[in-house]
C-alpha cells in the first residue's frame, strides 16, 4: 500500500511517520511507498520502504493535486495551524485548516473522477475537542452539537461537514478523530493556547521553570503521544460501515484536573520539580480554555475499537518511557 | 438605512422586498435605499425609496466586495442552489451556498478592516432545517447536532459556523434561521425535492394535476412565505445580545403529515381538488425527504420573539389570501 501524510514534521506526525517505519505495514500490507509533506520537509529515521519527504504549504493551490495524484491508499491529513495561531491570524487559520484542507478533499474528489470511480482513499483527519463550545451538559457525547468558540474549532467542524459529505458521496472512506489535548508533548512549547498543560509536567522534569496561566482547578481532557498514533492506525484500518453517515469521533482520553497533573508530576518527581511551576494568571489564555469542554463520554469510539490511557499518571509514565526522560529525584 | 437583498429575484426574495417596499422602513429607520441583486435581475414593483436591481453572479469572484461596498446597515442572504440541484451538481451547490455565501461574509470583513472596524452591519442568513440528518430525537431542539445527509444542508452547516465564527469575531452581526419547508409556494416549481409539499396544494387549487412521490405517512415541517418573511424582518431587528455565541435558530412551523394537507386541501377546495393528487413513488425524492427531519422544538426561537402559523389550515388560509387564490368549490 502506498501512504501519504500531510503533517508529518509535526510532532504527532513524526511519531507517525516513526511507527510506520517499525511496522513496515499497514492495513495488513506492505507499506510500497510513502510521502511525507508538512510546511517544512520531514525528516524521518531509517525505513525499510522508500519515503519522499517534501515541503510544501498546503494553502498553495498547485499542492493538493500534487500530493494526491500518485492515488495514495490511506492520506493523513494532520496539518494544522494550532488554536492560538488561528485565533491571532484569521486569514491564515482559514487558509489552511480550512482551505487547505478542502483542497486535499477535492483534489482526491478529483482522482475519483478521473479514475471512473476507482480511487476512493481512506482519509485519516485529526479533529479536535476545540468542535466543542460551551456552555456544556457534564459529559460531552458524541451528539453534543457543534458550537466552537475559536477559528480553530470552526475550521475543523467545518472540515468535519465537509469529509462526512464526501464520505457520503463515495469520493473518499474518511474518518475524522477528535483528538484530546495531547499530553505530553515532546520537544519545544508551540503557539497552541494548551500548550502549559504539557509544559507544567515537560519543562519540571528537565529542571526548567514553566508558567501555569490557570487555575489548579482547570479540569481537562488528555491523551498520550502514544495513543495518538493507535488512534490514528485504527482509523486508517479500521472498518468504516459502523460509522454511517457520523465519520467524526470523540478520541477516549483522561479527564483530569490541573492538580491532578501536578500531583502526578509529585509522584514521579517529586516537589523539587512541583516547586518550578510558576503561576502566572493569563487571561487570553483563561478565556480560551474557559471555552474548551473538559470531560466527555467516549464510549461510541471506544466500541469501535479505539482505545487510550485511563489516568493521568498513565500518560506522565507514557511521556517518560517514550522520551526516555531522565528523573534525579 | 440601506438594505442589500441578496436572492431578491428567489420566492421569498420578491415577497420581502414587496414587503419593504410596503413598509418604507426597518429597524425603525426610513429605507433610503436597497439593493437587490440575483442570478437574475429581480423586478420588483413601486417603492417609495430608490432601488437597484441587478444580476450577478455571487460565485464570481468581483461580485461580493461590489455588493458590499456602498456599507449596506442590513444585509438578507438567501440566495441558494436549491436541495435537489445541490445534490445533482456538487461543483455549483458548493461555488454558490458555500463560497458564494463566504465571499459575501468575507466582503464584510474586508470592509470591517477598512472601516476601522466600525461598519458592523446584521446579516440574515437563511439557513435550512436540512442541517439535521436522521437519526432524530421525537422533536428536535436547537442543541441538536448538525449531521446533514445532503451536500445542501452540508452547505448551510457550513456556512453556519462560519455566521458563527464571524459575529464572534466582531466582524458583523449575524442571525441564522433555519426555516422550515415553505409552504405554499406560489409560481412555478423548483427543482427542491421538497417541491410536491406546495405542488400538492398550489396545482390542485388552479384545477391541475399534482404528483406526490412520497407515502401519505410522510410528516414535514411547514410555514408559510408571510411567516418567512415575517422571520427575515424580525431577524433583522431583533436585539442579538441574547442570541450569544449560538447565532442559528430552527424557525417555528407547523409539523403535518402529507394526509392532514390534503385534509386542509378537501376543508378548502373539495373532494374534485384532492382527486387532481395523483401518487407516484419516487425513490430518490422518498431516500432524500426520509433524511429530513419532520418536527422541532423551536421554542427558543419563540422566546426571541419569532413566530408562525399554529396550524395547516392556517397556512393554507395564508396562501388563498396573499395569492388571491380564487376557488369554485
């Protein structure tokens, strides 16, 4: 089979690319080829199957038709301008996460076409709990209107329309998957507003400060790196007739409250670490989480298969393991 | 003010416009001048302020910066490919009711941006209750989730949240409302799948043949073209503070059944009208209206002030008289 995956210097993406290359397969075949794209050009490990890795933006018209027209068998579409971005530049939100987007849709709309109806690729798009706006019930199911209260949140709801349309008509087999809040990310802080929920655990355990901008009490919705790749893999092989005409799922995750992140950093740590956590209030930043839903119920993802972390301390172990993080405590 | 009628040549286009033309006023404020465009230039009658008519193209690119240069105050939506050509023609349902519609929100912005983010006019954006998708709640409420099985109420979802995403932006003052199927219409029929719900009606009352392609059992959610105008204007003035960020309301209508219109139908015109109905199943018009939803909760909509006909017969009532419908029974 051959794959494609837009987004792949991302991190979710890296780790992507990283496990299709120890897998060598995937729906139960070979992995032929695979051409990893993102705004600047991946840069994967070693692979047993031949990777093209390339730069482009998919904002650029010329580029979805580009990408698509080897007839990928499975396309990840995961690139993402982060909520932050798009809320402080709208027409660069819109740009890609909308436009780019549909360009992808279309252009494999396109090969369908082309091909008399042949081609019909299964589509892997990563969503996000960012659909979601409040006020919210207790439990967020997966037929909780759409009501986002950020650019980033429309921009994928919209998305979302459009890859259950598609579906709908026969271009394309997509499945989209709301992704918790990812935590821990690896690596550098981003321009997403959730990024401290990562920071106040990633930055301690390398002996660095970080900035908690919310309350201890800020209850959210998590789920490891590591799951988000499983979550990824199953949508791309998973089969899509129990999905009907609603192709858009609430990923599982972990509900937990800042003080629970905290405790479990403790945990691990210890409070030599717990003390690098700086409060410093922001309300920018308040004001957007405020917005954000913080518990949901999973259960129809779940049935289908897909499967996460179920504590908090899961997912800081998850962080340490994958990282190979070091701890003195 | 200046109004700018966008659909002004469409059936509740014209009734609109007559309407405001009636009035001379809105929101209070004489109308010192409106602009009405379409695919087609409309024609309406007297006015007591100056009036434009034009045909354009909202596809095209030019079109909504042009439209929305003179800063109209209020700004009516409806242009729309109706359900039936939406589904038969993906490419134009989407050039039209999607990015027709978003040049148009987008023209408003730049104008918004221009002006120093003062101009700020109402939009009233004529959405559908094909958003909804089936399965369904016994009634449907605004909370419901937005699941459209047609590229139509795809395209209205859409455009939706991006009414949304622009009025919480500040870039304009939006009001979605999804209105029911319009019953009766008069003229001609369109190339909505929804058309034999006025056919069955407006054909039998002129002494002609009607078809009805789908069970006596089928059940749908009507209003009349006085209420959908009645709607347009209330939308247009109402305080919008209280809509927050849920910026689209299902409409209040009256939930029949095809056997109690044509009971209103024999109330009205007789037993000779009702034997004009002649039935004749149509799958794909059957597979399209089972995806419809056929009755609502719209009691939000009510609290904000909007209403409708409380009855069939009422509506039916509303088409002999606005029409001057003149029956021999």
């Amino acid at each position: 089979m051959k794959g494609l995956v837009v987004g792949a210097a991302g991190m979710i993406g890296r780790k992507l690319v990283e496990r299709l290359a120890r897998d060598g397969s995937l729906r139960d075949e070979p992995i032929e080829a695979l051409h990893a794209v993102d705004i600047v050009a991946p840069s994967p490990g070693k692979t047993t199957f031949p990777i093209v890795c390339e730069a482009f933006d998919l904002a650029a018209p010329y580029v979805a038709p580009k990408l698509v027209a080897g007839r990928p068998d499975v396309v990840f579409l995961l690139a993402s301008i982060v909520s932050g971005e798009a809320e402080a530049d709208f027409d660069k939100g819109y740009a890609i996460n909308l436009d780019g987007s549909r360009a992808l849709l279309e252009a494999i709309r396109r090969e369908y076409i082309l091909s008399g109806g042949v081609y019909k690729p299964r589509l892997v798009f990563t969503s996000s709990i960012a659909v979601f706006g409040a006020p919210f019930p207790e439990a967020i199911g997966d037929e909780f209107f759409l009501t986002p209260l950020t650019s980033y949140g429309t921009q994928k709801a919209i998305v979302e329309l459009l890859l259950a349309d598609y579906s709908r008509r026969g271009f394309l087999d997509g499945v989209g998957i709301r992704l918790p809040t990812i935590t821990v990310r690896p690596g550098a802080p981003n321009k997403a507003a959730s990024g401290f929920f990562s920071g106040i655990l990633r930055e301690p355990l390398a002996g660095k400060e970080a900035r908690l901008p919310v309350a201890d009490s800020v209850c959210h919705w998590h789920a490891s790196p590591r799951s988000a790749v499983g979550f990824l893999l199953h949508a791309a092989t998973m089969d899509t007739r129990a999905l009907g005409a609603r192709r858009s799922l609430t990923m599982p995750g972990v509900a937990a409250t800042v003080a629970e992140q905290i405790e479990a950093l403790r945990q691990r740590a210890g409070e030599r670490a717990v003390k690098l956590i700086r409060r410093e209030p922001d309300t920018i930043v308040e004001r957007i989480v405020a917005g954000w839903p913080s518990r949901f119920d999973a259960s129809r993802a779940e049935s289908l298969g897909f499967s996460a972390e179920r504590t908090f301390a899961e997912i800081l172990d998850a962080y340490i393991e994958d990282e190979h993080v070091h701890i003195d405590a």
